[in-house]
C-alpha cells in the first residue's frame, strides 16, 4: 500500500477549454498557487487478484463504491505504464477545514496518480507525475507541485505538464476562501468549459488575453508583487467568467453573493487596502491579498455579511508520498 498527500490550487491564469478532449490538452497555459489549507489523503494498493477477476474497489466517505470513469482513466495508464493487470483498492479522504467550499478534483487526482504509479512500482518524476494526474482532471496537474505552478499547454500528451514557478514562496501572499454557497455545482467545469469553447463567440478572445496574461503575471510572481498578482487574477477571473455569460445558452457561476462580495472588494480597496477577488465553476469567491491585511478585510466582510465563513489559506507543498 502506498499513501500521498496533495493539496489543492487556485488558478491565478486559468484553464477554460480543452483543445483536445480526449488527450485532455488545453488551449491556453495557466499560472496557479497550491494552497495549504484543503487536501487529499489517497491510498492505493494493488491485490494478487487481476482485473478479470476483480473489478477496482473505491472507498470513499465512508463507503464502497465503483471508481469513476476519470480514477479509472489514471488507473488504465498507471497499468499500462507499470505493465500491470491486478485489482486496484483504493481509499480516499478529503480534509476540508469547516465549510471551506474549497472541494476540487485538482487535489484527489494528484494525490491518486502519486499513490497509485508508487504502489504500481513506478518512481516518476514530478513532470511524468503531473501528466498522469492530467488524465484525471486538468488541474491536477498543478496540484503535484507546491507554490507558484504554470501548466504548459503543449501540443501532446508527452508536452502538456506543469512545472515549479516559484516554492517555497518568500512573500507573505494569502488567498482567503469565502463560502456562500456549499450545493454542488450545477454545471461541471468539464461541461461548462465545453460549452463556452463551442458557443462563445469571445472564446477566442479568452485564449489570446489569457495568453498574454502569462508574462505579466511571471514577472509579478517573480517580483513579490502581491497587488499586481491578484489585479492580474481578478481581470483573467472575470475574462473566462465572459465566456460563460456570452455562451449561447448563456450561462453563470456567480450567485447573487458572488456579486455582492465582488462589491465589497472594491469598495476595500478604495479604502487603501490592496484585495483582489477570483474564482472557478463556482459561487465561492478567493480573495488574494497580503498577510498583514487579512484582519481588516474580513472585519470589513463581517460587518457587511455577518454570516459568511471563510478560510485563510497560504501557499502549499507539492505532494507527498505519507506511508
Ligand atoms: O480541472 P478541472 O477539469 O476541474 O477544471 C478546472 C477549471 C477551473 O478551476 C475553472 C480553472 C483552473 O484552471 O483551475
């Protein structure tokens, strides 16, 4: 049995549309910070039973159940890679600190392509690492890195991995995750990405300035420039979310609080303070901001939404191999 640790990551330059789907290759590349706060335990083992006789096993909150198509997706090629036909148990938990709404497919998939290629006899480096995990879910690829991570789009599968921007990070960069809503989401990123790539006709647009977002924000990155980090977050944010609102069928992921935060933000910074809000296929808006100013921001997110819960995250490792 072989057991990993990986935590999640907020995309600072996101991925919005695949240009090849079954490759699981995107159009654009994109920056994200692993944060320390929301991770998967995944353990892996593989039995003397081979798959003919024994279908996968999958433990998850608690109970059995049959692996998805995406685990089984990793699984086919940590086999293939391995030259391996046995029944594979896995185990899984997720560690959300109190209502985080922090849940992502990004943290599962590292820590199954970790656990699993370790339990199958594999010792991949973190690039062969992150392509296995890509296999899973897309953002996965980030997750098997710590701090600042750029996925590299590529044009095959061998030339679509992430690598190490910048970890351990020496800035005192903060991400506080605010929950309005804990439902599960309507419409998956997979569907929601889909949708936009075929019947947004700004989805172009996306692909060209999140592309020449990728510059900038390397070179905020590499300068510790935490305000110009999340200015270049919240625009790349609202520039993929145009892509949902000018679909047709349009469609979006804000909820009425989305908005109403998105307010408060820029009413803090027009009170000096440097605050920045981004976030994915879903309602619950990441605040970037600098540690020193966490206390005053969420006084002020208190005052005006007594009810909201958030978690203050920091940059994050990359994934571990635990047992
Ligand atoms: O990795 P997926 O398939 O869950 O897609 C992630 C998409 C976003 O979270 C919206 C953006 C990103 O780059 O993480």
């Amino acid at each position: 049995m072989t057991k990993a640790r990986a935590y999640t990551n907020i995309a600072l330059i996101k991925y919005w549309g695949k240009r090849s789907i079954t490759e699981m290759i995107p159009y654009n590349n994109s920056i994200s910070l692993t944060l320390d706060q929301f991770y998967t335990e995944t353990s892996v083992t593989f039995t003397e039973a081979t798959t003919q006789q024994k279908p996968d096993q999958f433990y998850f909150q608690g109970q059995w159940q049959a692996p998805t198509n995406k685990m089984t997706r990793v699984l086919t090629r940590i086999r293939q890679m391995a030259g391996l036909n046995r029944q594979a148990i896995i185990k899984s938990e997720n560690f959300v600190p109190t209502s985080a709404g922090l849940a992502s497919s990004a943290s599962a998939f590292a820590a199954l392509a970790t656990a699993g290629s370790r339990a199958a006899g594999l010792n991949l480096s973190s690039r062969e690492l992150s392509i296995l995990a890509r296999h899973g879910s897309g953002s996965a690829s980030r997750s098997v890195l710590g701090g600042f991570v750029e996925w590299q789009a590529g044009t095959d599968d061998q030339s679509s991995y992430a690598q190490s921007l910048l970890d351990p990070v020496p800035f005192p960069i903060v991400v506080i995750a605010l929950v309005v809503n804990t439902a599960p989401k309507k419409i998956l990123s997979t569907a929601g990405m889909q949708h936009s790539v075929e019947h947004s006709p700004f989805y172009p647009a996306w692909v060209k300035t999140a592309t020449a977002a990728l510059a900038p924000m390397r070179a905020a990155i590499a300068q510790g420039d935490i305000e110009q980090i999340g200015k270049l977050g919240e625009t790349n944010a609202m520039q993929m979310h145009a892509t949902t609102l000018s679909a047709n069928p349009p469609f979006t992921y804000f909820a009425p609080e989305t908005l109403q935060i998105w307010q408060l933000v820029q009413e803090i910074r027009t009170k000096g303070l440097s605050c920045y809000l981004t976030l994915d296929a879903g309602p619950n808006p990441k605040l970037i901001c600098a540690k020193q100013d966490v206390a005053s921001i969420t006084t002020q997110l208190h005052q005006a939404l007594p009810k909201l819960a958030w978690t203050v995250c920091q940059p994050g490792p990359a994934v571990q191999i635990i047992d």
